[in-house]
C-alpha cells in the first residue's frame, strides 16, 4: 500500500461550477490522519479528493487517503474552533463511494458542514446511478439538537460523474427532512434514515466519481454521525410489464392465424 498526497484542481473546478462549497476563508483546520500522523508520498495525482469544510475553512485532508489497487480508503480527525470532526471513506474504481462523517459541536451553533469526496473510476458509458444515507443524532447540552440541510444545497448527499473538469450531477440528490433530538433532562439519540433513490439517464461518459455531503448542526457537545454512498454503473435492460408482453404475444397470435388462413386458401 501507499500513502498519497493527491491535488484539488479539478474540485476546485467542481466547487466553483456548481456552487456547492461555501467560500473557504484563509485558515484550514489541523487535521490527523487515521490517528498516526504518519507521512506522506511526494507523489500528487489529479482525481482522489476528500475535504472539509467547516463554518467556511476548508481543510484538504486528501493526503490522509491509502490507495490499493483499484481501492482507495480514508480515516480522518478534523481539530475546529467549532467543532471535531472524524471522517471516512472508501473509494472504489470499479466504481462506488462509501463515506461517513461523525461532528461534535463545540460551540451551540448551527455550524455548517460540507464534505466533499472524488475517485477516478474506470472510464466508461454510465447510465445509471443510486445514493443511500441515514444519520443518528445525539443532544448536547441545549437538550435539543437539530441536523439540518443547509444553504449550500438543498439535499444532504448529491452525487457527480465528471468527464475531466465538467461535472453532471447524477440526479440522486438525497434528503431534506431535518433530525431532531430532544431529550431534557436526559440524553437521546435519535436515527433518521434518509433512504435511498436512484436514478437513469442515457450513457454518459464519465472518468471520475464524487459524493457531496452537507448540513447544518446546532447545541454544543451534539454528535451527528453520518453514513452514505454514491455508485454509478450501467442501467439493466428494460423489462416488459405484463401488459405489453400481453399484446406481444396476442399480435403474434393473430399473426399467425392469418398466415394459416392464407395458407388454407
């Protein structure tokens, strides 16, 4: 295995593009990679991303990321004024992203959490997409904590498929309805599962795969922990509903009565 320090161009590019990503101001967080600290290849690829961007500092953590293969895996801490910060991910080519992000306000808030992850995939004609996540929510101190979207977009997880510097979104945007736990005088979690959606479009090419996370969270010392995916692959051919295989075969049908009928004549 090799530990990787990759570039954010084409991000950057996808940021500005779509709007997605609150403006960053100068400062980024301390951050520390899977817990070691350890160091990092002199090697910069273009295309395997992760970042964080808190109440506006965005913190590159791409160098935290371990490339094998075809798959590519990330454990991060993130150190904010506002919050920490532990994020995940594993990255295939083959392709799919799986990522999770656990937040502990340190401040009441509401503070704004985007997360961004990028992996190039095996360059192909895609036609299909899907997206999942859920988060559980624990109240802080306030006794009452709620996740929320945010003004960066209106979904929580939103995937892309990007051909070089153009990126498309995949039209699985996923969820909007808020998680809320509220427990005085006592300490509740409460799940909300976002559920899943997917969707189909006609065969694109696409070389690389991003999933976006965004929401906001308020009260100091809540938790909010986040689990998602993005995949992309190709959509199944379509199957007949019985209705139409019906007439199919009752076309036929007629088709070969009259063709018997010509016959005998």
């Amino acid at each position: 295995m090799q530990r990787l320090a990759f570039g954010a161009g084409k991000y950057a590019t996808l940021a500005v593009m779509t709007g997605l990503l609150i403006p960053s101001v100068a400062r980024a967080d301390e951050f520390r990679c899977g817990g070691s600290g350890a160091s990092v290849s002199a090697a910069i690829p273009p295309s395997l991303l992760a970042t964080a961007n808190i109440n506006g500092a965005l913190t590159n953590v791409s160098q935290c990321i371990i490339t094998d293969g075809k798959q590519s895996s990330l454990t991060a801490t993130i150190f904010s004024p506002f919050a920490t910060v532990e994020i995940r991910a594993l990255m295939n080519a083959d392709p799919f992203i799986t990522f999770g992000a656990t937040t502990t306000n340190l401040i009441p808030g509401p503070t704004t959490f985007a997360f961004l992850f990028g992996t190039p995939i095996v360059p192909g004609l895609y036609s299909a997409a899907t997206s999942t996540g859920g988060v559980s929510v624990t109240d802080g101190a306030g006794g009452s904590t709620t996740v929320a979207t945010s003004a960066i977009y209106p979904k929580f997880i939103s995937g892309y498929g990007t051909l070089g510097l153009v990126p498309t979104n995949l039209g699985v945007d996923l969820g909007t309805s808020p998680c809320v736990a509220s427990g005085l005088p006592f300490t509740v979690t409460t799940t909300c599962n976002q559920g899943s959606t997917s969707s189909t479009f006609a065969p694109t090419l696409y070389d690389n795969l991003e999933a976006l996370l965004t929401y906001t969270q308020n009260d100091t010392a809540s938790i909010a922990s986040w689990s998602g995916a993005v995949t992309i692959g190709t959509a199944p051919p379509r199957v007949p509903e019985p209705t139409s295989l019906t007439l199919v075969a009752t076309g036929a049908l007629l088709t070969l009565v009259q063709f018997a009928r010509r016959r005998r004549h």
